[in-house]
C-alpha cells in the first residue's frame, strides 16, 4: 500500500510513500514497547533535557516543518510557522515544568507511566494535535507511536527526521504509515496501553469503542460546533472580526468553528451587509505568500462536499450573499462565502463541512435562541454578542453548552478549548499508585 502527498494549491502531486508493512510494523512496536521499559526508568533531567532537544530542533527547523505543513495541508505559511512555534513551546514547558507537576519518587502517592501511547493526529493541525500530546506524554515517562492522519505521509516523514536529530532513544519515538485497518490492529495489541485521538466525533467514537473492548485509556480531542449569537444591541465590529476569524483562519477548518450565527431581526441586515464587505477583502491566494489571507483546503474532495452542501442550501432557499463559486483554477481553493436565510434544519447549519463559509440564520428574539439551542443538545458551544454583559449572561445560562462566551472578542488560529487555553494533563497517561507502611 502507497500514500499520496497532495499540494492542495496546486493539487499536484508533492510524492508517494510506501505504507510500513506486517513485519517492519512488528519491529517498530516491539522496539516501542521496550523504549519504554527503559524511559520509565529514565530520571526527570534526560526527560526535560529531551523535550528541550525537540523545542531546539523545532525552532531550527521552523521554516522547513512550516513548508511542509503548507505543502500538504494547505494553510497559509504564516499559520504553520505558528504551529510549528507552538509545538515548541509546548515542549519547552514540559521541560521546565513537568517534574514539579507529578509527585515525588519518594511520595506516599505517585503516577507511574502506562507504557506505549498510541497518538493520532488531525490533519488539520498536523505538528500541533501530536506535540500537545507528545510533550507531557514523554515528560510523564511514556514511549509514544505516532500516526498522523493520511494525507500527511510528508509531515509524518519529517516528525522522524526530527526526532532523529534530538537524539531521542532508539523506539521512544515513532511514526507509523499504517492504513486504518492496521491502527484497529494497534488498539487491540497488548503492547499499546491508551489512545489518544483528535478529530471528528465519528471516528472518535469508534476508537473509543474498540480501545474499551481492550479496557485501554483513551483522551478525546473531538471537534466541536460553535454557535455565534448576535443579539440587537450587539458591537457589530467586534462581532464580524470574531467570525472572521472563526470561520476563514486555516481556511476555515479548524474543528471548531461557527455552525451558525444565529442573529436578531434589529441587526441582522446590518450584520449581513458588513460582513459580506469584509469577506470581500478575504480573497484566495497562494499559501507560501506571506500576505495570503485565504488559504486552499487540505483536499479536494472536502471542497466538493462544501459546494454541495452550499448548493443544497440555496436550492433550499437560503440566498447566496458572497462568494459560492468553485474557482477556474488549480488548486484546491473556495472563496469566502456567506449564506442569509438558512434554516436549523439545514445540513449547513447542523453539520456543516469544514471551510470559510459563514452561513445566517435570523430569529424572533432571543427565546427562539434558547429554544435552538436546546433543540440541538449539549455538544458545542456558544459566543454571545450583546453590549449589555448582564443580558449576555443571563442568556448564556439558558443554554445547555458547556461553554458559553460574552464578547470574547476575536477567534484564534487554533480552537479555543484544550487546543490553546490550557496543556494536556501530564498524568493523563498514568497509573496512580499508592504506598502505605504500617509498623
């Protein structure tokens, strides 16, 4: 079996790369499983002095990792660059701060490492939904197998050049070109001890439903739907740069991003008008252009599904406000696009395909918003846009989301949530084990 690497501004071919197969997958999780023996034992100083290897290595490398990230992802170079700056970061946190984050060797209670960790990452964030992970994971004394998703066979080529360079054990480290039918294979093998995954809730679910046949630990990144609520008397700028930046930064796929902006009737024709003006300025350029604004996306068959589901929602009756034209170019870009009129039972509404379309909907009041809401269960999460704080908040309240924002102001390059607002549990991948002496 082959993968192919794909530039999405192009649609060009960037290289094949052969899948691993039965025997060489065999001797990478053997070797894994006995790294990890070995870095269990391994004091906190070869941890830190490990993960700041990988910050160094990730900083010298920033611009070659951030072209490969934009070769074959698609987003803009100045979006992988600060990913890959993240992803540094994040190790040199670890680093400096991993040890005093887990009790003492000689403590009553301490958290000892499960072994192998098998990671799996989104294509939408190639280096960063792995080194959030990675960072504490190896900190916490962990050997980690990583597999990123499949129209990143380059990216996951360069993680092992990385690694290599920062000299980490023979094992502790590795990436796997497998095919989904093998990944099944890991979760039931013994060696592998917890799952981490990152992505969309379907393909989270059914991991987690193999690996709790195996009685394995899984942590879950899934991607949530996001709903902006405008209210009358919201600040109508803040509101569209919230938005725009939810829903055009990394072109719009970001595994969190606004399913709908749900607006009231004294702003809404306002709000449609300006944010069709600012989506104008958004126009579609090559990703490796510093001064590019709207990247391709990752794969042309997610911008077939985007169109079609656009498209459904006119003939539907939604009306197309901006953009809503497949380009007569290559590549695989969409240009920024605004549907008014969508209803809530519309698939663009309730599950839309990732990609920098921003679609309407207008209701009554805001007693029409908590009942939407609830209609649509807990799962996700809500902005609130309103000058007045303390009607923002009672609104929020009314809501059955886990998280609810009042004017939060812009949306960030990456999802707010685990992704950027705090680190992956250090202790997430161990066992707590207690000492008791009587005498």
């Amino acid at each position: 079996m082959t993968f192919i690497s794909f530039n999405p501004a192009t649609g060009r071919q960037n290289g094949v790369f052969e899948a691993l197969d039965g025997n060489q997958l065999e001797r990478r999780l053997q070797q894994s499983a006995e790294a990890a023996e070995s870095w269990r034992q391994s004091p906190f100083a070869e941890r830190a002095a490990l993960l700041n290897q990988l910050a160094a290595q990730l900083s010298a490398n920033r611009e070659r990792l951030a072209l490969c990230i934009t070769r074959e992802m698609g987003k803009l170079l100045s979006e992988s660059l600060a990913e890959v700056d993240r992803c540094a970061r994040e190790c040199a946190y670890f680093a400096a701060h991993g040890q005093a984050m887990l009790p003492l060797a000689r403590s009553p209670v301490t958290f000892a490492p499960l072994g192998v960790v098998l990671l799996l990452g989104s294509w939408r964030f190639p280096l960063w939904q792995l080194f959030r992970v990675l960072a504490p994971t190896l900190m916490a004394g962990n050997a980690v197998l990583l597999k990123l998703a499949e129209n990143l066979p380059g990216c996951a080529r360069e993680i092992e050049v990385l690694v290599r360079a920062a000299q980490a054990p023979a094992g502790l480290v590795t990436s796997l070109a497998v095919d989904k039918p093998r990944v099944a294979e890991l979760i039931r093998d013994p060696r592998v001890r917890a799952l981490a995954f990152g992505g969309n809730r379907e393909d989270g679910a059914r991991l987690a439903a193999l690996a709790g046949q195996q009685l394995k630990k899984v942590e879950l990144e899934l991607d949530e739907p996001e709903l902006h609520l405008v209210l009358d008397d919201a600040d109508l700028e803040l509101a569209v740069d919230a938005v725009l930046q939810a829903r055009l930064c990394n072109a719009g796929q970001q595994g969190l991003g606004a399913r709908g902006l749900v607006v009231t009737p004294a702003i809404a024709d306002d709000f449609v008008a300006l944010l069709a003006a600012r989506l104008a300025e958004w126009r579609p350029g090559h990703p490796e252009e510093l001064d590019s604004r709207l990247a391709p996306l990752a794969c042309g068959w997610q911008r077939e599904a985007l169109h079609r589901q656009l498209a459904a929602a006119v003939d539907g009756g939604a009306r197309l406000v901006a953009g809503g034209e497949l380009p007569d170019s290559e590549g695989w870009y969409y240009p920024a696009s605004l549907l008014d009129g969508v209803t809530p039972a519309m698939a663009v509404f309730r599950r839309p395909s990732p990609g920098p379309l921003a679609a309407v909907v207008r209701v009554r009041n805001e007693e029409d918003i908590a009942s939407l809401c609830r209609a649509l269960g807990p799962d996700g999460s809500a902005r609130i846009w309103t000058r007045e704080l303390a009607r923002g908040e009672q609104l929020a309240r009314r809501l059955p989301f886990d998280r609810c924002l009042v004017n939060p102001g812009p949306g960030r390059a990456y999802p707010p949530g685990t992704a950027m607002e705090e680190h992956f549990n250090i202790k997430a991948f161990c066992r707590m084990k207690s000492l008791r002496i009587s005498v």
